[in-house]
C-alpha cells in the first residue's frame, strides 16, 4: 500500500476514521484531523491498496536471502526488529491518513479511515477455537476502510469506501456510488502472498519479513519525516526502499522509492510514504497501532467481504 478518480494499495499496504468528539461538524472535525497531530496517480480503476504496490514476482540474480550487504548496524537492527514482530504477529489494527499529492496538479487529497489485518494461525496444532473461528480459512486477510475526506478546495465529505483483500482478490466498495469492483490479484493456486513484499500487489508495511525487504529492495536509513507528514518524530526511525535492478518494479520504473517509518522500541508503523518517479506520491501515516489485541466485532464486520443485491449495486469483476 493501497482510490479511484485520484489514488491507485504499500505499501501497503496497505487503509475508519478516527473518532470525532460528538456534535462537531465534519468540517471543524477534518480541520483538526488535517493537522496530523490529533488524529493517520491518477489510475483511475485502481483502489488505494494497490497504491502502494510491489508487483515483482521473481527476485532479481545474485541477491541472496538475509542481511547481506547491509552495513549500516541501524538498518541491520531496524529489519531484525521487524522479523521479531512479524513472527510474532497474531493481528494489526490502526486509524490512518492517507494523503494522495497529484505534483501535475500540485494538490493534496487527504482520506480518514482505519486498517485491520489478521494472520492465520501458525499451525493447525497451535490453532485455538477462537483462532479458527476468527481466521476459519487460514488465510491473510486485510481491510481498509475510508468514512471521511477533505479535497484538495479543502472541502470535507462524509463518504463511505471499503476494501477487502481475502483470498487473492481485492473487493472495493463504493457505498455512496453502489459499486463493488472486484480484482483478482493472485490466481487460485499461486501461494504468493499479495501482502507480502514483493510478492504481490498489496503489500502492507506491516507483518513483513526482512529477507523479502532484501531480496527486492535495496535498503538504507530513511530521512527524517518531513514536517507535512508529523510534527513530532520523537523515536522514529525507519528504512529507505529502492527497488532493486531486474525487478518488475525496477522495470516498470513507476515507483522511485518508499520510505517506511517505524517507532518506540516496538517498531510500530508510524507512517509509509511511495514516490512515484513522475513526482506524484502517496503518504499513509498510522495513528495509535495496535498489534495483537483481537478482532473485535467492528473489525470482523469490515475484514468480511459481503455479496451486494445486483439491482441495487452496479458489480464489476476483473
């Protein structure tokens, strides 16, 4: 990650608001949001997980797996931290900005929302009831959903987007336009994982492995965060992605890099940013992350992907 008119999912990865104070108007509520500190291109068909995209599907010649090459003991520390997380990752659940910056145009569109990620269990042996019941497939699965944006005017609008990614395909629904789009982003029987990085389309800065980041990245320490994107940067520190020569992303010579930024001594995503190389980009910051709490009701109702009444809904497969 990971809208159409205006963003294409991160990073991806990766993207429901952040709770406003009862009885403040949209407007005041976005304007306060806008400010990063009290709340987280043009592809018209493309959703905002596959923003953020790394679609290549084989690892370029000669980059083996693990750390090699890495001299820089922060980066070195900053992807084992990452492995550590990741094995430990039972579930994710964060509220988000996304800011989409059109550099033709030269605006910003911000989009207010929520992530949730569930992994399935390690083993059938170590699976719960509860696990099962809460992951019966055994599958990844991610939602974003957006309930709120300000345009670029500066205008705010209450409009209700959601996304699914569940068994290879990205279901996108347009509640406010009744239009479900559904992608098939892995082939039935491809054990790709399409969250992963590199490996498919929709990959989320979270739940990552560092052999992957390796294989397909070249990866230094990233800048310090730009001001637009947060404030306060007290214990963030975070990774510098280039896509590696003989990738399909190298090849495709969209996406120039990403930045990944990680903070406290838990890493948790605190923001992601994909620079495309025609000066556009795509900034998801994160806000009050949550590993391993459980899937509440609110989360299982958005990771499940719903059939629509066909006379009430336009629905498009592709």
């Amino acid at each position: 990650m990971w809208i159409r008119g205006s963003i294409n999912g991160a990073m991806v990865v990766a993207l429901v608001m952040a709770t406003a104070s009862s009885g403040r108007p949209a407007a005041a509520r976005a304007d306060r949001d806008a400010g990063g500190e009290t709340s987280a291109c043009r592809t018209p068909a493309d959703p905002p997980a596959m923003r953020l995209a790394v679609v290549s599907h084989e690892p370029p010649t000669g980059v083996a797996d693990g750390m090699e090459g890495i001299e820089d003991p922060a980066v070195r520390d900053l992807l084992a931290a990452i492995d550590v997380q990741t094995l430990g990752l039972r579930d994710f659940a964060s509220r988000v900005r996304m800011d989409t910056y059109d550099d033709l145009a030269d605006e910003t569109e911000k989009r207010f929302g929520r992530v949730y990620m569930v992994m399935p269990p390690p083993s059938a042996e170590d699976a719960s009831e509860a696990d099962r019941a809460a992951e019966p497939g055994g599958r990844r699965r991610a939602a974003i959903v957006f309930e709120r944006s300000i345009e670029p005017s500066g205008r705010a609008r209450e409009r209700l987007e959601h996304f699914v990614l569940d068994d290879g395909v990205l279901s996108d629904y347009d509640h406010e336009a009744k239009r479900l789009v559904r992608r098939r982003v892995v082939e039935p029987g491809d054990r790709r994982d399409p969250l992963r990085l590199g490996e498919g389309p929709v990959p989320i800065p979270i739940g990552q492995r560092s052999r992957d980041i390796v294989r397909y990245f070249e990866v230094t320490r990233a800048p310090e965060v730009p001001a637009r994107i947060a404030k306060s940067v007290a214990g963030v520190t975070g990774l510098h992605l280039v896509p590696r020569p003989g990738t399909e992303m190298s090849e495709d010579r969209k996406v120039a890099s990403i930045d990944l930024w990680l903070v406290g001594e838990e890493r948790l995503p605190f923001a992601v940013e994909l620079r495309e190389r025609d000066g556009d980009r795509t900034t998801v910051r994160f806000f009050d992350p949550v590993l391993n709490a459980g899937i509440d009701a609110t989360a299982r109702r958005w990771l499940e992907a719903p059939e629509v009444d066909p006379k009430v809904w336009r629905i498009e497969s592709r």
